[in-house]
C-alpha cells in the first residue's frame, strides 16, 4: 500500500540540486518530480505554477514560502523540505497552522561554515584582500615596516555571539592559534560547552568591550535582529575585527558602514548580507577595511552533497508519513 501510495505523489523541487540529492529524488519512485532545471533562483510566477497540486515541495534558502505559496500549493501539500539549516524564509506559523511537515538540513554544514568563519576572520585581520591587489596593481614595491599590518590571534580575546554548534567548532578551530580568552553570550549559559573551551557567559555589551575579535554565529530571532547596531560597535574596541557568518538582518549594516569609516572598529567580514545579492554599487563594497562573500559558508563539494541528500531523505519520508531524519518541530 505505501509503495502504491508513494508512486502516486507529486514534488516540486524549486532548484537544480548536487547530484546526490538528485539521485535520491530518482530513485524514490515518485509519480512526479517537477523541477526549476537551473542554478538561478525560480521567478515568483514559476513558483506558483510549479508547487500547484503537489504533495511535496524541496526548496532553497532563497526561495520565499509565504502564504501565497502555500494557496497555491493547495490543501495537497503534505511537506517541505528546505535544503538550509536556516528557516526564516518560511512562514512557520502559517506552515503550522496547515498541518504541514517541515524537514532542515542542520549539523552537516558546521564544519564547513566554521572552517569558512575562520578563513574570512584570517583573511580581514590579516588584510589579505587587500595584498593581493597590491601585489596585482604594483603597490609592492619594497619591504616596508608597518605595510599591510594587520591583528594576530596570539594572546587576544575572541567573543563569540551564539555558542550553538557552529560557535563551538569555530572556537576549538581558533584554540591552537593561541588564542588567550573566550567570551560568549547567548539565550543562556551552555555549561559544558564553556567548560571544555574555558569560555566565560558575559552580557552582549562587555563581550563588544573586551573582545579583540567579535564573530556573529547566532541564529535569526526578534532578539537578534539588528542587534549589531551603532550603540554595540560604539562600545567596540577600535582595533577590533567584526565577523558575521550567521544572518544579515542580525547587523545594522548602515550602522556598520559608519563604524568602519570613522574607525570605532577596524575592520569587517561578512558572508551574509541584507538584501543577498548586495548590490554592486552598496556603500560597504566601497570599503578596503570591509570583506564581503557571497554567502558561502557550507559551500564545500561534500557539505552540499550531504545537504542534498538529507533534504531528499527528509521529504521522501514526510511523504511516506514516517519519521524525518532531520525534522523542524513547528
């Protein structure tokens, strides 16, 4: 009956997937699965058109559930299946109110986006952008004292917003550079956590104080959004380095414009940005002392692979009525 129930069941899936998610979707025994065959994000109207009458929808970060989405999909859709570990671009409270199972992708991509954490946080406190167009453009032209000076890891202190999962790996990958204290604040104290990286729970505005680094890993809530604002990076330290590798709307990012230009901090990376694409032609893209990515923290061969898959498993049994192996608790 479930193989006969299954093979009667509609998916849309709104991206181009890595092949191992794809497979999985191939091999389920779907009836249909339609899917938005490109790398570009799905116009509004295919959207729409696309998840009409399906039992399953596998989307993106980038794709918008709303309410209108979910009209359109009609009182069919029985699950989604979001390939993020991030969900504020689905309207949960809508999706609850439907009956609708909702399945993530979190713990695979930590160590991939911690591991990129560390490499922008390198990358701004050590200028290297900045370097490299030096060397390109000819403004290497001898050994110079104080050129291209940046700030070492060695004996600082590193305060890190959300010590969840990524916080954590991040910190134990900044350990053996020798760095001297940890601060964290969050929600609560994570006891154990703390203890085996000797980090101490402080209020928001003594880690801003204290910390010569500051790196962003919490999740999107009202409490954090724009908490990284004018009153925060005043209270910086003006050789310190902000990171955020977590959500854009999490800073003030006119905020932080200032804050750079007038020197409150020193410099910046972000890997998130509000809105993504930032546009070209953004104050902050302006800025030598400001690294801005593309949003590529589990961008790894292996990490969006595993995505894939877990977001394939995830949908194929919400389908099935069975237990996800990764499901978001409305």
């Amino acid at each position: 009956m479930r193989a006969a129930a299954r093979q009667l069941m509609k998916v849309f899936v709104t991206r181009r997937i890595p092949s191992e998610g794809q497979a999985v979707l191939a091999q389920a025994g779907l009836s249909s699965v339609q899917q938005w065959d490109s790398d570009e994000p799905i116009p509004q109207s295919e959207l729409l058109a696309g998840v009409a009458g399906k039992d399953g929808l596998l989307c993106l970060l980038s794709d918008r559930i709303d309410k209108e989405v979910l009209d359109a999909a009609g009182p069919t859709l029985k699950v989604i299946s979001t390939l993020s570990v991030g969900y504020d671009h689905l309207a949960v409270a809508e999706i609850k109110k439907r009956g609708i199972r909702v399945g993530y992708t979190p713990d695979i991509l930590t160590d991939a986006t911690a591991e990129l954490t560390v490499a922008l946080l390198l990358a701004v406190s050590r200028r290297l952008p900045e370097s490299v167009e030096e060397v390109k453009n000819g403004g290497w032209t001898t050994w110079k004292p104080l050129w291209m000076c940046g700030y070492g890891l060695s004996g600082s202190t590193v305060g890190i917003i959300g010590l969840g999962r990524i916080g954590q790996a991040v910190a134990q990958r900044l350990k053996p550079f020798g760095v001297q204290k940890f601060l964290y604040t969050g929600r609560h104290p994570k006891s154990d956590a703390a203890a085996e990286l000797k980090a101490e729970f402080v209020p928001l505005a003594k880690l801003a104080e204290e910390s010569d680094f500051v790196i962003v890993t919490c999740s999107l809530t009202p409490d954090t959004q724009g908490m990284c604002n004018r009153d925060f990076f005043c209270k910086m330290k003006r050789t310190s380095v902000f990171i955020n590798t977590s959500r854009g709307t999490v800073v003030n990012q006119d905020d932080l414009y200032e804050a750079l230009v007038n020197g409150h901090i020193a410099a910046a990376g972000l890997d998130v940005t509000t809105p993504e694409p930032l546009p070209t032609n953004h104050q902050l893209l302006s800025l030598k002392n400001c690294v801005i990515l593309p949003h590529i923290g589990s961008a790894t061969y292996a990490t969006r692979n595993r995505m894939s898959v877990l977001a394939a498993n995830n949908l194929l049994a919400g389908l099935k009525g069975d237990s996800m192996p990764s499901e978001l608790k409305l």
